[in-house]
C-alpha cells in the first residue's frame, strides 16, 4: 500500500445545495430596498469579491509543488512523480511521522535546506545531498523533488540504479547489504557521480584557458578565467560539504549503530561498536569525495598561481614601461640642457664669440658634453633605484675567520656550563692550532 493514500470524497449535503440555490424567499422575508445594496465605489479600486477570489487561486496556483516517488521493498514503484502541494504532503507526513520516528522540523529540510546532511531516525534515515532528497526505511524509499527543477535526468539516473539495487535477492547467505544500505549506497553512487561529472565538465575548459594564457595573455581570457575561477570555488565548497556530511556521520558511533532498521523490525539491536558493514560503506565514498575535493583543490591552487604568475608578468611588463618612459624623460633633460646653452648662444647681446672663429664649435661641442653629462648622471641614478635589494647594506656581517656562535653571548646563554665548557675548550685547541700553523 502506499504511504499517500488518497481520501474518499465526501457525499453532497442535500441541504447545504438546497440553502445555496433556493431561488424562492421566505415568507417572513422583507423586500430589499435600493440601499441595502453595496455600495459600488467601496469596489472601485478593484478590490472586490471576484478580484479577491481571483487573486487567491492565482497564489493556490503559484504555491510550491513537490514530486514524490515511491519505491516498496521489491524494487517496484508503486508511486510515480505524484505531484502535491507542499502544505497536503507535509501535512500527511506529518500524520506519519511517528511511524517513521520523525520529528517535525527534520520535514523542513526535505525543501527548505540546502546544505548537505545525514540525519538518521530510530525507524528512517533522511538524506538531502546535492540533487537528491531522499527518506530511506526497511522496505520504503521516498524521493522528493521540487516541482519544475532541473534535476530530472540525473534523479532518473539513480532511480534506475536504485530498482536494480533493490531487485537484488536479500540473502545473507551471499552477503548481500539490507535494504536500506542498499538504497543508501545508491545514492552516495548518484551523489559522487554526479559530483565527477561536474568536476569533469569545469576542470576542462579551466585547462584549456590556463594552456592558453602560458602562451599569451589576453584580456578576454582573463576575464573567462575569473568566471571558471568562481565556479571551481563553489564547486569545492559544495564538495566539501558533502566529504564533511559523510565525515560527521562516520564520527557519530551511535548513529551508525542505528542505521540497522532491518534488524530493529527484528528486535535486534546492535551496540555503538557494532557497525562494520556500514562504516566500510561510508569510508569508501568518503575517500571518493574525499579525491575528489583534493583535486578540485589542487585546480584552486593552479588558478592561484597562474593569477600571481600573470600579476607578476604584468607588473614587470609595467615596470619596463615605466622605466623605458623615465629613460626618455632623462634623455630629454639632457637634450633641454643642450639647447639651453644653444639658446644663450643665440641670444641677440654681444658677447664677443660669433667674431671669433671657434665660437659655433665651442659653444655647440659644450652643449653636447654637458648634455651628455646630465644624461648620463640621470641613467646612473635610474639604475640605482632599479636594483631591488631584499635587506640594506647595513645588516652586520659575519667575518669569515672567525666562529660565529663563540662571540654571540646570547647563544652561550643558551647552553648549559658542561657544554659552555666543551665549547671554550675546543676553540683554545683550534687557536693552538693556528698558532703552531704560523711557526
């Protein structure tokens, strides 16, 4: 039987039709006057019944509706994609959340919430990882689905995976899973699957644009690596927070325990201890997402670099054209310092040199020398400033004939008297043996 059974339709009320379509008055009924009628301007600003009524079936119709699948103990869908509003289904979840060993505010999370969890009951276990929201039981998988989502292939991916996880004869001859860890495993195989195929589908072309930017660094393929670049980051999140679901759930002994409800219909109870089986099934899709956010890491980490890489190309790009403009601004003083000479030369004042015959000579070879010399105390100074040192030239040096810890009082500080004593003496051995050296 399914958990969403229908009700039975009520039958009309006689009396309830015969009081709404009596078209005959009563006899002790007055006759009504013209101003026991409304008035027609209080509706005038559209306001008035039928807008009402208008305006509440357009919110009914706009009202979230959810899609829920149905899967029994054999594998068999018993429920397909029956569409409900969100106030009918959880109000018929909440009729059975004692069977399930709910609580009411877990059914908040199956449309309200975002973040990746694992909640486990004492007859259920919920599950809202990614794309799937699923409600696990003994002998019951419901999958919830937002109405109009995009998720309908890969959710039907996995309900194909699920029938054929479950068809699987329960025998514990053959070691086979119980159901439910059956069920569980086909959805952390969807939700890693699912995250591989995303990683896959952004790790692609965030290569292709690094190769690309080794060769040459546009504007355009910038921009398209800052896009690419917030994708891998909140792809990594999403990841880790799903690795970070599955992690807390493998820390918690107790909820793994009591992830057994096949052996709980039984009355067998497990201890906190107890749970093998499952903490094996965990721990391997743990260490699948686990990869996999190492690697969407590790492209974070080579974006990074490329971006400090090509910062630092730019800058150096830009501090060569810096230079180069400072080398013409120098290049120019010189020449201005030339001319200026040529133009005292020029002035219309005697001074006694145009009469002589080496006055252009002169005056034109000391304006190039002293243009020379200004350009060249220019560059001189240029390159002083270009050279980038890491520390000053006043950091003390370490003389190379002599010992460095022997002279530093505060590293002597630091040994004890024995070893203060042993120090001391094989330097006066070394200095005996310098001086015989010098005999």
């Amino acid at each position: 039987m399914s958990l969403f059974k229908d009700q039975d339709s009520s039958s009309d009320n006689p009396a309830t039709w015969d009081r709404f379509f009596r078209f005959a008055g009563r006899k002790d009924d007055k006759a009504l006057k013209p101003d026991d009628l409304p008035n027609h301007d209080e509706y005038s600003d559209g306001s008035s019944i039928f807008n009402n009524r208008r305006t509440l079936a357009a919110k009914a119709a706009s009202e979230p509706r959810l899609r829920c699948t149905e899967v029994d103990e054999h594998g068999n869908v018993i429920l397909v994609d029956g569409e409900f509003k969100k106030t009918e289904l959880i109000a018929k979840l909440i009729m059975a959340v004692f069977k399930f060993g709910l609580l009411p505010r877990d059914l908040r999370k199956i449309d309200s919430s975002n973040l990746p969890h694992i909640l486990i009951r004492p007859s259920a276990i919920l599950l809202n990882l990614l794309h799937l929201k699923v409600l696990i039981k003994h002998d019951r998988v419901l999958l919830f689905d937002i109405y109009g989502s995009k998720t309908s292939y890969p959710q039907s991916a996995f309900m194909y995976d699920l029938q054929g996880k479950l068809q699987q004869k329960n025998t514990q001859a053959s070691g086979a899973l119980p159901y439910e860890f059956r069920a569980l495993e086909a959805v952390l195989t969807s939700v890693t699957s699912e995250l591989e195929a995303d990683f896959e589908a952004v790790r692609e072309p965030v290569m292709h644009i690094l190769s690309e930017l080794e060769d040459d660094i546009d504007r355009n393929k910038l921009r398209l690596l800052l896009i690419l670049s917030k994708r891998v980051s909140t792809f990594e999140q999403k990841a880790k927070l799903v690795r970070d679901a599955i992690e807390d759930l493998l820390e918690a002994d107790d909820d793994l325990s009591a992830m057994y409800l096949t052996e709980k219909t039984h009355d067998l109870y497990r201890g906190e201890d107890d749970h093998t089986e499952v903490e094996m099934l965990l721990e391997s899709y743990h260490k699948l997402t686990d990869e996999i956010v190492q690697e969407a890491g590790n492209l974070v980490s080579g974006i990074r670099n490329t971006e400090e890489i090509v910062r630092a190309i730019l800058d150096a790009n830009r501090n060569a054209l810096m230079l180069l403009d400072l080398k013409f601004s120098v290049g120019t003083l010189g020449l201005a310092m030339g001319t200026f000479l040529a133009g005292l030369y020029g002035m219309n004042l005697e001074n006694f040199i145009e009469e002589t015959n080496w006055g252009f000579a002169g005056v034109t070879g000391v304006s190039v020398v002293f243009s020379l010399i200004v350009c060249w105390y220019g560059l001189t100074k240029l390159r002083r400033v270009q050279r980038i040192k890491m520390m000053d030239d006043e950091r003390p040096r370490i003389p190379r004939g002599q010992a460095y810890f022997p002279d530093d009082r505060s590293a002597l500080g630091l040994l004890d008297n024995r070893n203060r004593e042993m120090l001391r003496r094989i330097n006066m051995q070394k200095a005996v043996s310098q001086k015989k050296k010098w005999f």
